[in-house]
C-alpha cells in the first residue's frame, strides 16, 4: 500500500523553449536546448536534491518528478518528489509542492498535464495531477525492473501502455475509458517471444513500439486493432536498446541502442527505408523470410560506443530536412540532420558539462 500524496500548490508555466531533463553524477542538470549555441537553462546541485535516481520533466514546464538515488542521495528512493522551480523560495523545501511515498523503490515516473504515473517492479500507479492529487487507478505488472511505461501525451487520448503478464507482452489501458478506482483488465498485445527491454507510444497515441532484449527488431502496432503494422530492423547482433522515440508527426521513428549507433527509419513512406539484397532473390523459406522482410534504417549515425543515450527528434529544418538529437552519458550532445534520400550529416556537437558554470561534476 502507498502512503498517498502529500501537496503544497503548484503552478504549471509551460516554457517558451525546449528543454530536456537529464540526470548527471551527483546532480541534476536541466537546460533549455537553443540547439546553437547549448545554453543551459538551470541546475540543482547536490545540496539541493543529493545524488538522483531518476527524473522527469512535465514537458517543458517548471515541474520535474525526482527520485532519490545513486552513491549521495538526500531522498528516499521509494519516494517521487515534485520540484516546482517557479515557485518563490531559496529553501529547497518551499519548492517541494508534491510527495509520494511507498513501500517500494520507485522505478520511473511519467507525467502528463492532468496525471502522474508511478511505475514499482510489479504495480504502477495513476494520480491525478498537479492539483490535489488523488489515485486513480493501479495495475499489477509483470516483474518490471526496469520500470518500463509509456503516456501518451495528447488530449485526445490518454494511452498508457507498459509489459503484460506474459513474456513479450505489452498491456494498453485509455485511462480515459477506465473506471476510476477499479483495475480492469488491460488489452493485451503479444508483440515477441522474449522480454520486453524498451517501448514507446507516438505523441497521437495511435501506434506503440517495442522492442524486446534480444534488440534486433522494433515492432509497431496499432493502438485500437492491436495489428502488426510494421517490423523494423535495427541488425542482426543482439543489443540493448537504450530508447525508441517518435517524430511529431510519427513520419520517422529513432533508435538507440549499445552498439554506439543511432538508427533512423521512415514510417510514413516505408519504401524509403531500405531492404536486404535476399529481398529481389523471390520466395526463401520461413526463417530467412522473416529477415528478407524487415526493413532497416533509412539513416544512421553512431555516438561512443557502449555509451547509452538517449535520442528524439529536433525540429524540421524544412520539408525534406530533419533532425536527430542524441545526449549521452558521457557529457557529450550531438545533432544529426538527415534527408529522405538517406543522407545524414552532424551538424552540432557540445560536451554540455562545459557549459557549467562550477567544478561539481
């Protein structure tokens, strides 16, 4: 059982730029990203939130979810904490509007405008957010160390998805259909044989895509038949997958993954993504067919290897030129611009512990 929230006010002020969350070392760091040059935006430094385990932005608002964590923590990991930079105060305390304890350590969290969700190894938690916070739904899970989860941040549909009970399994609830305080039974999607390693729903909510440990393949599925769409191939060597996220408009889909590269595949027109050589032999057999049959990158590029990162799409230069943003754990920020012909070129790169202003890190 949860001890429920406790809450002292907050304001939501949406920022006019973009911004990214991120945890380094002892500190938390979150900066506003103006692409050219890397500015950073703010910090919270050790003594004000200690070492972090995990952390998440409300979109680009002053409100971040923060987990205790690491080798110097100040708070409990089986506590989320929301910080409200906006609000007056120099005490760390007065910026602390929101608290959530359980008995468990808390895995990760995600936040949309009006819900937060609290993801344990075998049960996640639904609030309603930011004003008095109140539980809505919880559902068991499947042993989920990874705290894997997904909220669809669009009005129009508020799509949660996160592993099922059976192995390579996803579970999709529309919280919005959900009867508030029951825990009826998600719709069931068997998307691979092995575990699931990484998910992600588009920002419309109508596509999910996961990948499993064995990291070769990302499936997409659609949301309402619960189909197979697509089956995208990221190579032929397991990996780990670090993160799977969408375009804006879910035209292209990004990957990234321990093999240091950053995969690039095209959803809205699949013939831009390219094929294996097998595919022109004709009719092969059943498991070669399987491999003649996915898709593989339209475009790439490669971080430091074994380095994870995380990777989304910037904003579209044009029609025909877009962009890749990748933060690795290194320190290290890179920007890739790519055209539907495959072309892919850097175009920025930074080490954003430089842009610090004190020798914490």
């Amino acid at each position: 059982m949860d001890n429920g929230p406790t809450t002292r006010g907050s304001t939501v002020c949406d920022s006019t730029k973009i911004t990214v969350a991120f945890a380094v070392r002892w500190k938390l760091v979150f900066e506003s990203i103006t692409w050219s040059p890397l500015m950073e935006k703010g910090h919270l430094d050790h003594d004000q939130v200690g070492s972090v385990g995990h952390v998440e932005m409300l979109h680009r608002s002053n409100l971040l979810a923060i987990v205790g964590g690491g080798s110097h923590p100040k708070f409990s990991e089986i506590s989320v904490l929301v910080w409200d930079d906006a609000r007056e105060g120099k005490d760390s305390q007065e910026k602390l509007v929101l608290d959530f304890t359980f008995t468990k350590q808390v895995l990760a969290v995600r936040m949309r405008h009006d819900k937060i969700i609290i993801v344990l190894c075998h049960r996640i938690y639904v609030y309603t957010f930011p004003d008095n916070p109140s539980k809505l739904f919880e559902f068991d899970t499947r042993e989920n160390p990874k705290g894997l989860c997904d909220l669809c941040p669009s009005v129009e549909k508020q799509l949660l998805v996160f592993p099922g009970h059976k192995c390579g399994s996803l579970q999709l609830v529309d919280l919005s259909n959900t009867k508030p305080g029951t825990s009826s039974a998600p719709f069931t999607v068997n998307a691979h044989q092995s575990e699931i390693a990484c998910v992600a729903l588009n920002q419309q909510g109508s596509v999910v895509a996961s990948a499993s440990k064995k990291g070769t393949l990302i499936r997409l599925f659609d949301t309402q038949t619960k189909e197979k769409l697509v089956e995208l191939r990221r190579g032929t060597d397991p990996a780990t997958l670090y993160c799977i996220n969408f375009s804006h408009e879910s035209s292209f889909l990004c990957a990234s993954s321990d093999k240091g590269t950053v995969h690039i595949f095209a959803l809205k027109d699949t013939k831009l993504n390219r094929r294996s050589a097998l595919a022109r032999v004709g009719k092969v057999g059943p498991v070669i067919g399987q491999y003649v049959d996915s898709q593989w990158s339209l475009a790439s590029f490669t971080v430091p290897a074994e380095c994870a990162c995380i990777c989304a799409f910037g904003k579209n230069m044009s029609k025909n030129v877009n962009s890749v943003i990748a933060i690795c754990v290194d320190g290290t920020f890179h920007k890739y611009v790519f055209t539907p012909d495959g072309n892919c070129n850097r175009e920025a790169f930074d080490v954003y512990l430089d842009i610090c202003d004190d020798d914490d890190f």
